[in-house]
C-alpha cells in the first residue's frame, strides 16, 4: 500500500475542500466617528478670530466648566452666535445631519427626527505640560454630538510618517503620543489581542485643519507634550432635539 500517495490525495482534498468555503467577515460597531478636513481659508479665518480673542480684554474663561488642566495656556468661551463663526458653525451644524444619517444606515436603526444645532463653542490654547483628563460631555439634548479641531500645531507633535504607523510604540519612554488625542469606548487590557478582543480605544494625532465628530458620551482625554509652540483646539458640542410633528411636516413640505 502507498501511504505515500494516500497521503497526498487528502492533502489535496482538504486543501479543495477549503478553497471552496465562502465566508464573509464583519466587525460589530461600537461608535462612529466622522472625520473632516477644514480648507486652508477656513482654519486662517478661525485663527484671525482666535488671536483677536485672546487679546480682548473682556474674553470669557472657560476654565470653570472644563477640566482640561491648562496651566500655561488657557480655555475661552466662544459665541457661536457671532457673524466671523457663522460659516464655520454651518460646516459643523451639517456634518452633525450627516452623523445622524450615517449612524441610521450603519445600525439600520430607526430615530425620531432631530434638530441639530450648536449648544457650546470653545477653544483651547495648550502649551508645554498642559493636558486634559479622560472625560465626555454633556449636552441639553439626551443625544448629543461632540467635535473638536485643530488650527495650530507644534512640530515635535507632527512627526513625519508617525500617521503611517498603525501602533504608536510607548516603550522606552518613546513620547510617540505625546500631544494625541486618544478616545476610549470600552475596557482595554494587555491580554485583550490572545483573546481575539480588538482595542477599544484609539490614539489620533492631531492634524491642523483635522476635525473629529463623534458622541458625547465617548471619553477621550488628551496627553502634554513638551517644547515650544501651541496645541490651539476649537471644540465644542451639538444639540440634537426631536423635532415637534409640526416642525417635521413643514420639513416634509419643504418650508
């Protein structure tokens, strides 16, 4: 008998045999996040308004209702309200629309009808050392939409190629993320790759002109970096009320 060739023929056949299995593979959604590029005209213009703020002598702290742990820079209060925001705000009102009809197709969930609208605007001027702690927002609204941008950036936190890089090595004292970004929307642990359990929070570098859209409720904190320049973010929250059976008719009717 030729166990040689016996062999042989069941290597072929299980080697047949899963060739011909079809499979599909999917992931199972935790969050959505939406990600979007300001033009050049758009972070100028945020940053003219921004460095004019700074200088005004009745500008508004923010500090008492965010936790950010700036000590060398500082938070402002930003009304959306006025006419220099107007644009910047519809670009960020209508990426909100856009989030809600992207979580319905990408949960084939059903939501009432909503009413975007800006709820608070801020900026953040951080510097050497300056730092926020993990947290999440709160709107007035029970579902609410959160963002934050960049329109300055120190060098050392733009390395170049780091966005190539899908893991940021942090031993060593590397300072890899130094100055990121980092959203948490689960428990993470060392073993979590051996038991087939993918991350749950992801680092972002920040990016001038790069702006994140995610909920309210997804903790994220932001990490110090060290040497000159400023890390200046503009963040803020989104309302989104059901909309009244009559403000959904006029909708319908294009009023």
């Amino acid at each position: 008998m030729d166990h040689g060739s016996s062999r042989g023929r069941r290597r072929k056949q299980t080697s047949r045999v899963l060739t011909d299995i079809h499979y599909n593979v999917f992931s199972l959604p935790a969050a959505l996040m939406v990600e979007h590029n300001m033009s050049e005209e758009m972070v100028s213009d945020l940053n003219t308004f921004l460095d004019r703020l700074r200088e005004n002598k009745n500008k508004e702290s923010a500090g008492d209702k965010l936790i950010g742990q700036i000590h060398n820079g500082e938070q402002l209060t930003i009304d959306f309200t006025l006419p220099e925001i107007l644009e910047f705000r519809t670009v960020v009102e209508n990426l909100g629309v856009s989030y809600l009809r992207h979580f319905v197709e990408f949960t084939k969930s059903q939501i009432h009808p909503k009413r975007v609208e800006m709820d608070q605007l801020w900026s953040v001027h951080s510097f050497e050392g300056d730092y926020n702690p993990i947290h999440d927002h709160l709107t007035k609204s029970p579902m609410g939409i959160s963002f934050t941008c960049w329109t300055k950036i120190p060098d050392q936190i733009s390395k170049p190629g780091e966005e190539e890089k899908l893991h940021y090595d942090l031993y060593n004292s590397s300072g890899a993320i130094d100055g990121f970004i980092n959203f948490t929307y689960g428990l993470n642990q060392t073993g979590d790759p051996e038991r087939l359990r993918p991350s749950q929070s992801r680092y972002i570098k920040p990016e001038v002109g790069k702006l994140l859209m995610f909920p309210s409720w997804m903790q994220h904190c932001v990490y110090p970096f060290f040497g000159p320049g400023e890390r200046r973010t503009v963040a803020g929250n989104l309302n989104c009320f059901n909309l009244t059976p009559e403000q959904i008719q006029e909708a319908q009717n294009g009023v």
